[in-house]
C-alpha cells in the first residue's frame, strides 16, 4: 500500500510540474478615463468634482478615516485619495484639501503636511475591461495586499488548520464522510482550500473518486513544494464568488469592487463577513439578488469571527444590526459607455494589436472624462423627447462627439439615444448627408484666395441659379426662399445662404472644395465623393466621428491632430508598453483659418446659430448649423476656445424629421451638452498677417469720408496686403474690373502641407 502511495505521489510530482509556480490567470485589460489632474487656477466646479468622486465610489464621511473618502464644507472638499499606480510611479494613499472659489480652485495642500501642492491626481474610472473568450474577470492580489482580518476570516470559515496540515485535512474528511451519511446527502465538505484551489484551477469539475483522489494527491504536493502563503494568495484570486451576466467574478479583489465598489484595503468588517459567507454558494448568498439570506449568512460568519475572537461580542451584535451595503447596481463589467469603447476598441488595434490585451492584466488609459460624457448623456436622454414634443415627431435619434481642441482627446461621445445600448453606433458608423456642415470649407477654400475673395467680396444673391444637371434643370433656393442682392460673403455664410454658396463654390472649383475636407482630417481612402454641384449643398454622406476631425483642425488654427481615445497601454507596474502621442500636422494657414473662424463666430452672434446666446451660452465661440434636404438630418458643429463638438439629430431609416433642422434639432442637443462645462472663449488676437479694416458692408470698400446713413459699417479682418485701399461709394455698383487691392502677397503653397 506504502509503495503505491508514493508511486502516485512521484507521478503527481512530475504531472504537476511547475504549474503552479507557472500559474497565470487570463486577467483582462481594464479600460480606464482619464485621471482628474488637480491644480491651483483650474477651472472646475464643485458639484463636478462631487460628481467624480461619487462615480469613484468615495464615501462621504465626517472624517476620513481611510482612503476612498471625502468631506465636503462650504468651498473646502477634503479627499483622502486611494494608491493608484500611474506610467510615472505610484502614487500612495494621501489626504488632501481642495478650496474652489468661483469654479476655480484657489488652494490645493497635503493634510498631513499642511504643505501646498502643485498638482496630484484622482485615480481614473474603470469603464470597461477587454476579456478572453471565457470571460473570466479578475484583479490580482499579493499577499501583501490582502487585509489580515480578510485572511483569518476567511480560514476561520474554510480551513482552520490552513497552517498546519499537509494540504489535505484527514480529520476533516473523516467527519465530513460521517456527517453526510448521518444525513443521507452531502451537507459537509473535507476539502482544505489547498484542494478548493487544486479542484478550481488545475482539475475538471467532475464529481469522481477519481479526481477527488487526483485532487488530494495534488494538494499534497503543492503543499509539499510551495510556501503557504504563494497558496492562499492564488486561492483568493481563483476562487469564484458571483456572476454578471457571462462575466464570472473571480478572486476577492474583484469581487470587492462588484459588490461594495472599493478595493479590498477598504472592507469593512460587516464587508469582510459578507463575502467570505458566499464562498460555499455564490448563488445562494449573493447579497445583491437574495440580500435576506445573504443577511442571515452574513450574521453567521460574524458568529464564528467572534467565536474565533477576531472581534469582539459586544461589537458582533452592533453590526448584525447594519445593512449588507452592497452597492445597488453591479459596475458594468462590460460598459457604461458602450459608444466610446467602440472608439478604443477601433484605434487600440492600430496602437497596440497583442492578445495581451485579454490575457496579461494591462491597463489602457483613454481620454473619456466622466463628467463631459455625463453631461452629452444627460443632453440627448433630455432634449429628444423635448424636439419630439415641440415639432410633433417621433422616433428620432442622435449623437454627440466632444473633443479637446489641443490634443485631439475625445472627452464623450454618445451614439444611441439609449446610452447605455450596444449595437448600431451613430456617431462612428452612420454616414449621414452633412447638408449646410459643408459651407464653411467652402468659404475656407475661397478665403484662401485673398487675391479674389474675402470677408467684404460682395457675392452675388440678385438672381436665381439654374444649371443642367445629368440632363435635368437643377435650380436650388435659400432656405428663405428669397433673394437677397448682391450680400458680403461673410454675411451669406452667417445666414446659410444657398444660391451664393453655389456660385461661390463653383467659382473656386468643386474638386479644390473636396481638396479642402480631405486636408482638413477626411479619410481619402474612405470617402470618394463626386466633384458636382449637389456636394456643395452637402449631398454628401460623413460621420459625426469625421465632422468632428475636420471641425477641430479649423479650432485648433488650422493644424490637423487625429481625434485619440486612448492615452497609453501600461501593464500593471505602470512600466509604458504603447503610447499615442501624434504630431500637430499644419493643412490651413492661418491667416485664411483666422478669417473662417471669425465669420463662423458671426454665424452664432448674428446668424443661424443664434439659438446658442438664447440657451444662455456666453462664451465666444464659432459654428455652424446644418440641416438637409427635407430635414432628414440636423446638425450643429461648434468650437469653442478648448473644445469642438458636433451633435446630429435625424431617423435611423433616413425619414423627413417634419420641420426639425440644424437650428431645431442639432444645436439644442449641442447646447444642453456644453452649457454645464467651464468654457474657454476663442482666441480673438489678430494674427501678424491679417489687418483689420472698417468696411461698408453695402460696398465691401472702406466708407467714404463723409457719412453714408442707413449703411451698415463693420471691421471685418483681412490678409495683409489684400485689404481694400481706398474708400468705395455708399452703394454698391457692379464692377466691371477687379478692384485694385494693391501690396504684395505670396500665394499660399497648398503643395507644402502634403
């Protein structure tokens, strides 16, 4: 008998071989926002850092008794942060104290130093996580990290003898055999977690003597060869404790976080108790879907813990009288922002293809911040009904983009008017007709012509366009359907109108239009689109993704940066495995890009975007309105200072929206978007070659010295040495040569930003 015991050890030995010092588990990447950078002079509100921290799961507490809580007075938020390993180190658990006073904060210290700080950061939101076919999901813990009282808790429970058996329990087995006979059916179990462990991570989970007595031979080796410790800190990341949907949660660190929204450091006894009582059946005791028997299981283990005087009897009937706390709904293991993942899943592949992402625990940082994303959720969830109700239409969608001008980082984007739904993404995958989005490149592309065009050129109104299109009359009107004379071309963009555009457009060449999007961030191997008149009303199909691109290279002066939502890949120590970092590449100059933008500000102070001083928003910024052929799709694009975003509004099956357009349906979703965010005005210095010039808006010359009553006078910016000269007539008469604008100019090299 002797021998063949020890036959069976040797062979368990050399099946078993360094699995276990081998072990790995297929831990997902999890998906991070952006860290909230903290720093003296920045621009934030309170109730947004509230916000923040709320979504960090920080507890608000009188005093901050341990990391993960906040307490709030007045103009004073005193935080204690919890440890957060960044690409630049760790960054330890720390109390501070931030004073904002008007959205800004004016004092940033250390609470334990009473020492001023120049800057620190909130750990990021987790939001998504990246998983392996099986859909495990875990966070790994070291021994170290695990809290003691977890530990005695949990052997108090499963294996008292943890420590001194030989990684099976005789004993242990023998009355578990006794006990489930006496009761006809199995109510006991022998196992050491040694062989819980071997049963979960090495074995099938067929209920055979021949594999429970595989198992005690394996635990009888790893016992043998490998240090206590090294097997309690993989049970705790083996052990399954719950399920979400066709995630399963293993190990307690997860499991922590998906009940009680906090890392395992954090648990409070009651905690601690809870979910050491679900271990014998996940199911039965999930205290989030059976809560009155997790109850009653959790008061059992407090028994034990006090029997075992891990805490005292007083304290055990005190907390019997506390609630499971468990958080209310589970933290997505998939996603809240299903939109914006399908952003980081697209750009992760071409930063870093590896099936790493699945397997090694790595963390990606993208450029999601909460509190932009809550507000663009918040602005379709509320406005559509409101469009709906007001124009008498149903069923319409929307989607919303918001980026940061200088980095290109997409801060929200919103693809489904039901947020939080997979599936179709509006705002990456439909290609929608942009409609009157098309005019201000139209009038860039001419502005780039200083020579023959500028802000002042009077464009031509007076009469009805017709052309032969494919055989058919093709006779366009303005929205207005009305005439308008002769009009300066900042006024015609400021207004939308069409039968200028159109002029204008084929004046400059249609081809060099199309030039122009392709410059200004549009994919050329994506979009092929043709070089007729109807593309310059926008009879063209774009994102909201790349109107959003061409929008923010016209924010950003006139230098293109690829929209990002991703920051960087790390592993788990922080050390950098790919960074996105992308050179700002000049496709405007800018002089031509100043000159747009300031007649894209007109569009909002006196034109079609005029709806964005009615919601209340002060801040100077530029857009447009778009809206198409019998309103099936309404936009609205505009920038501000630090950031771009584009919203559109139409049906899925490309139906009239009744009288919803640009002004209606876009910009409403627009404005309720930004409203709540601390907005930079844009920058309005003149540029070194652009000259301002009062100009007779009647003439587009400069007035004459005497006065012209009833005219309209403006100083309207123009490219240095193009500006009008010399004074015009107070009314306009057609000219029959060019104006004679005098200077010198070299003419822009569009050749050099290839």
């Amino acid at each position: 008998m002797i021998p063949i015991f020890f036959y069976f050890l040797i062979k368990t030995n050399q099946e078993l071989g360094t699995q276990f010092e081998d072990r790995s588990w297929s831990v997902p990447a999890r998906v991070y926002a952006r860290p909230l950078e903290l720093y003296v002079n920045k621009s934030i509100k309170k109730e947004d850092l509230l916000l923040e921290l709320q979504m960090l799961n920080y507890k608000k507490t009188n005093q901050l008794s341990q990391p993960g809580s906040y307490h709030e007075h007045e103009n004073t938020v005193n935080i204690y942060l919890r440890e957060f390993t960044y690409s630049d180190g760790l960054a330890p658990a720390q109390k501070i104290q931030i004073s904002i006073n008007q959205n800004k904060i004016s004092e940033l210290k250390s609470n334990q130093h009473d020492q001023a700080i120049n800057l620190i950061r909130i750990e990021p939101l987790h939001i998504a996580s990246i998983y392996p076919v099986h859909n495990e999901d875990r966070i790994l813990l070291k021994r170290e990290e695990i809290p003691q009282l977890l530990v005695d808790t949990l052997l108090a429970m499963e294996d008292r003898q943890f420590y001194d058996h030989l990684g099976i329990n005789p004993k242990a087995i023998i009355r578990a055999m006794i006990a489930n006979m006496k009761a006809g059916r199995k109510e006991q179990g022998g196992s050491t977690l040694t062989q819980q462990l071997v049963k979960n991570y090495f074995l099938t989970p067929a209920q055979t003597y021949e594999r429970k007595i595989q198992e005690m031979f394996y635990a009888l080796i790893i016992d043998w060869r490998y240090p206590k410790d090294d097997v309690l800190e993989a049970y705790m990341n083996e052990i399954y404790l719950g399920q979400d949907g066709s995630r399963a949660i293993h190990g307690f660190g997860l499991a922590s976080e998906f009940f009680f929204g906090k890392p395992v450091s954090e648990l409070s006894i009651n905690n601690i108790a809870t979910l050491v009582g679900i271990i014998p059946s996940p199911s039965a005791y999930n205290p989030r879907n059976r809560p009155t028997t997790a109850l009653k299981r959790r008061n059992l283990v407090l028994d034990v813990m006090a029997r075992q005087n891990l805490i005292s009897h007083e304290e055990v009937e005190e907390l019997k009288q506390m609630p499971l706390d468990v958080l209310e709904t589970a933290p997505s293991g998939i996603t809240k922002y299903p939109a914006f993942i399908d952003l980081v899943s697209k750009q992760i592949k071409e930063l870093y293809a590896s099936e790493a992402l699945t397997s090694d625990g790595l963390k990606v940082f993208t450029t999601l911040d909460p509190i932009v994303q809550t507000y663009a959720e918040k602005a379709v969830i509320e406005t559509l009904p409101a469009i709906e109700k007001t124009r008498g239409v149903k069923d319409i969608q929307a989607a919303i983009i918001i980026s940061q001008n200088n980095t290109g980082e997409v801060e929200a984007l919103v693809g489904d008017r039901q947020v939080r739904q997979a599936g179709f993404n509006r705002a990456l995958s439909a290609k929608r007709q942009v409609g009157s989005l098309i005019k201000p490149f139209i009038y860039l592309r001419a502005l780039e012509e200083p020579q023959r065009f500028s802000l002042g050129t009077l464009l031509d109104d007076q009469t009805r366009f017709e052309m032969n299109s494919g055989g058919k009359v093709w006779a366009p009107n303005n929205y207005d359907r009305k005439l308008h004379g002769w009009i300066p071309l900042i006024t015609a963009l400021t207004k939308s109108y069409n039968i200028p555009t159109i002029r204008l457009g084929l004046d400059v060449g249609v081809n060099n239009v199309l030039d122009t999007l392709y410059r200004l961030g549009l994919n050329e191997n994506e979009y092929h689109f043709p070089a007729v008149p109807a593309s310059l009303l926008g009879a063209i199909d774009i994102t909201v993704f790349d109107v959003t691109q061409m929008y923010s290279t016209i924010a950003n002066d006139g230098y293109y940066i690829p929209l990002k939502s991703i920051r960087e890949v790390t592993q788990q120590d922080g050390t950098v495995l790919a960074q996105n970092i992308v050179e700002p590449k000049q496709v405007i100059y800018q002089g031509p890009n100043f000159l747009i933008t300031k007649a894209m500000q007109n569009v909002i102070d006196a034109g079609t975007g005029g709806g964005i001083r009615r919601a209340g928003i002060k801040t100077k910024m530029a857009g447009k309105t778009g809206t198409t052929n019998d309103y099936r799709d309404a936009w609205f694009a505009g920038f501000t200072g630090d950031r771009t975003a584009v919203a559109w509004v139409g049906k899925d099956d490309n139906t009239r929206m009744g009288r919803v357009g640009g002004a209606t349906g876009g910009l409403p979703v627009w404005a309720a978007a930004m409203k709540p965010l601390i907005l930079e005005d844009i920058n309005t210095t003149t540029p070194k070659d652009v000259v301002d010039v009062r100009i007779n808006m009647s003439t587009g010359l400069p007035p004459p010295n005497y006065s012209c009553p009833g005219k309209q006078i403006l100083t309207l910016p123009y490219i240095k040495g193009y500006q009008p000269t010399y004074p015009g007539d107070c009314d306009f008469y057609p000219p029959e040569t060019d104006f004679d604008f005098g200077g010198e100019f070299e003419p822009f090299n569009f050749d050099s930003f290839e």
